[in-house]
C-alpha cells in the first residue's frame, strides 16, 4: 500500500455495478466482501476494492476521515 493509495480510496467512485459513481471509501461493507468470496476485479480497481475491504473488515475506516474532509 502507498499513502496515494488512501487518497484514491476517498476520491475515486466506482465505475461499475449495483453502486456505480459511489466513492469507493463509501461502498458498504457486504458489497466489499461479496467481491473477497466472488474475486476482485483484475486491475487498479480491484486493488483499491481489497484494500477497503481490508479497511472495512478490520474497522479502520476512521483512518479515511482526516482525507475526506479535504
């Protein structure tokens, strides 16, 4: 992970599926791990999915807040 990995968390939305233009820092919970069980896309996006699923799952979200509010 790079810290610039954290500022794409909070400003990049989801281009895809059910919460598609979503932040991705937004995105609940049983969505990310829907892709954990099912397999994250291939790519950037899919690194960032498993990174917030990551985040999510281990309940580091506060870690995002000082980010979003810029």
């Amino acid at each position: 992970m790079q810290k610039e990995d954290l500022q794409r968390l909070v400003g990049t939305p989801m281009p895809f599926g059910k919460h598609q233009g979503t932040l991705i820092c937004d995105l609940p919970g049983n969505y990310l791990n829907w892709f954990a069980r099912e397999g994250f896309p291939k790519g950037e996006i899919g690194r960032l999915l498993q990174l917030m699923q990551e985040i999510d799952h281990n309940g580091l979200g506060y870690l995002l807040d000082p980010l979003r509010k810029r």
